[in-house]
C-alpha cells in the first residue's frame, strides 16, 4: 500500500463516524390551511393535537404542524 492511499484510507476512517450522527430522520408535518381565522378553530385544533398525542405523536418531538389561516375576508 503506498503512502497516498494510506492517508486516504485513514482519513476517511476518521471522518465516516463523524458524519454518521449528522442524519436525522424525518419528521412528518402536517398542514392546515384555512380561509376562516384561527379563533374559530381553536376547540377543534386542541381536539386535533389530543388525538395526535394519543396516537403517540407530540408536536415538535415526532411530527410537525404548520398551519396558514386567513384573518378575515379581505386579506
């Protein structure tokens, strides 16, 4: 084995545990999107986010939720 090939072999033995650890999986999210306001969903998006923890998924632990609403009729 030459020299070269050698230092290859050992830097990439150094580097491959570090880089490893880096990958997250993903995280599922899900969306909600609504042309009312959020004031007029918020029983049942407190009612969404128990069942999802009884399912066994906490928000920001195992999944995501973005939600986009509309605040009235002009915007």
């Amino acid at each position: 084995m030459r020299r070269r090939e050698f230092i290859t072999l050992l830097g990439g033995a150094v580097v491959w545990p570090l880089a490893a650890p880096a990958q997250q999986p993903a995280m599922p999210v899900v969306g909600i999107l609504s042309s009312g306001s959020v004031s007029a969903f918020v029983d049942l998006l407190g009612a969404f986010r128990q069942g999802l923890k009884e399912a066994g998924y906490i928000e920001g632990q195992n999944v995501a939720i973005e939600s986009r609403w509309a605040e009235g009729p002009g915007d």
